[in-house]
C-alpha cells in the first residue's frame, strides 16, 4: 500500500495519482497532513502506529510499502482552544507526526523525509551545491544587517535587486496568496532599515528572456517554459502567459542530475531562468513545488512517473 502524505485542499494532480494506482491495482492510503491532529485517532508504538483518519479509514503501519510525501500543511489548531494551550497543541502534534513519519523511514519514499526536510530548509546550501555541480547561480545574501545589504547592492546589483523572503505564504498551482519577490532600487533602499525585523534572501535582478519550470524525477525532466520577462515571478505574471514544453540543454541536466543526486531528492520542482546574456541561471528546488500546471497545459505525466517510480522501488523492497 502506498500512502500519500497531502492536505485536505489538494486536488487534481493527487487525483490523478490515485487513478492510476486504480489502473494498476496498487491499494493507497490518503493522509492529510493538516488533521493530523483531534480530527485523527492515532497510537504509535516501538512496534509502528495505526492511524484512524478524519473520515474513519484506518491504516496500521506494516501495511504501508512506499510513501508519496506529496506536500505537507501546517496542522489545524481548533479555534475553541484557549489561546495559552494553543502552542502546546501544536508543538505535541507536530512532534507526534515526526514520530509517525519518521518509523516509515526504512520505506521507499518520495522524497526521503530527512533529505526533504534538509534542502528545502536551506536555500543558500542549495545554492552551494548548484554552483559545486557547475550552475551559474546569482550572487546571493542572506540577512538583516542594512549596511551589509546596501554594500551588496551598490557593489553586484546595478541599480536594481530583488529580495524575497526564505519561504512563501503558500505554495499553490494559481499563486494565490502568494508572496511575490520584489524589486529593490535606489529610492526603495532607503527603507531598507525595517530589515532587522525580517531577513531576507537578496540578489541582483537579472534581466531575463523567459522562466522554467522543470520537474526532474529520478533522471527525468518535464520542463515547461514562460515568456514573463516583465515580472519577478511566474506565479504573478497576469495577461497572455502560457506555458510550452522546452528541451534542456544537455550539460545542464547533467548537471542537475547530479545536483539532485548530491541533495538525495528523487523529486522536485527547479526554478531556472534563461538570462538576455545567453546564461541558464538556477534559483531554486523546491522538493514539495507545484507541476500541476504543467500536467495540466503540456500533458506532462508527471503524476504517473511518480507513481511508476514507488511502485518500483517498492517491488524491489519486498
């Protein structure tokens, strides 16, 4: 049985996944991630867990054979709790989830938990293992200091930054409630004190032909392609953008390959942009990111190789 670690929100490509495990026979189990909490029954033991969910199916731990750790939400805090307990709720619930996810560790799993957990935590170690396997990564700081910033602007930007914050509101296929990157010039640098409250992650604003969406799995690439030269970011680019699948060069998905490979990921969603200087510039990978737009326009089988890939592995585990 494959468990599939989501939300209660998530729709469409988890669907899919779902359908072709139907196809194939594979017997799932849906938990979402964000009632893991009252809403749940749920013991764990030296000896595993079971697990009774917020509709009533119950799984126990020596069923499961594979994990799909599709995209993990914060856990829901009941909204009658006093405000004093509330912390507690969700520190013992989310220490209790660790401890569920981490006794199916010796499963395979998409992404292992650990790895995930390690890279998507950590962007400036992204960036440190794009530039070791020979991606051209923007210069890059990360901080509160206004003076360090505003030295790193004068001497690498070029009258123009962009600064964006770690993480983001939400991570979702329209980019609602998204937090956008945003563009730092001259005149917005004079604000830049407020910085100390909320560090950021700063680099030069690079001018840009289009932007790419790559989902790379296991050695292969879906790859989807925006003309959004007029926006920081895709996912608040409004009017005539549409998504077309795009071929990598050869050198550059080596070089992911063995990005990925370093970084211990099966799965993720890479941010690259292709430069007006010619150059491939990597931002980011995100292991939980978003493809559905790319299965969705491109009818990329992104969910089916997902789901290829664990049963695999699985079959190779028993």
């Amino acid at each position: 049985m494959i468990l599939c670690i989501t939300h209660s929100r998530d729709f469409y490509n988890i669907d899919i996944f779902f359908e072709y495990l139907k196809s194939k026979n594979i017997p799932y189990f849906r938990l979402n991630s964000d009632k893991l909490n009252n809403d749940q029954k749920i013991s764990i033991s030296e000896n595993g867990f079971e697990l009774t969910d917020e509709s009533g199916n119950t799984i126990k731990s020596e069923e499961i054979t594979a994990v799909w750790h599709r995209k993990s939400w914060q856990i829901n805090i009941p909204e009658e709790l006093d405000e004093d307990y509330r912390r507690i709720f969700f520190k013992e619930y989310s220490t209790l989830r660790y401890n569920l996810f981490t006794a199916l560790e010796h499963l395979p799993w998409i992404n292992p938990f650990e790895n995930e957990n390690k890279i998507d935590g950590n962007k400036m170690l992204q960036l440190n293992i794009a530039k070791k396997h020979g991606l051209t990564v923007p210069k890059t700081i990360f901080s509160n200091d206004a003076d360090k910033i505003t030295a790193f602007f004068h001497e690498y930007c070029n009258g123009k930054m962009v600064a964006k914050l770690h993480g983001v509101i939400s991570k979702s296929m329209g980019g609602e409630n998204f937090l956008s990157t945003n563009i730092i010039d001259e005149d917005a640098l004079e604000g830049i004190a407020d910085i100390e409250y909320c560090p950021m992650i700063f680099q030069p604003y690079i001018e840009k032909e289009y932007e790419l969406r790559i989902v790379y799995l296991d050695g292969e690439f879906f790859t989807g392609k925006i003309n959004n030269s007029e926006n920081t970011d895709w996912r608040i680019a409004q009017g005539n953008y549409f998504w077309s699948a795009y071929f990598l060069p050869e050198n550059i998905k080596q070089n992911l390959t063995a990005m990925m490979n370093e970084m211990g990921l099966y799965i993720g969603a890479i941010d690259m942009i292709k430069g007006a200087d010619g150059s491939y510039y990597f931002l980011e990978v995100n292991p939980q990111g978003e493809w559905g737009m790319l299965q969705k326009d491109l009818d990329f089988p992104i969910a089916q190789r997902i789901a290829d890939n664990l049963i695999k592995r699985m079959k190779t585990n028993e």
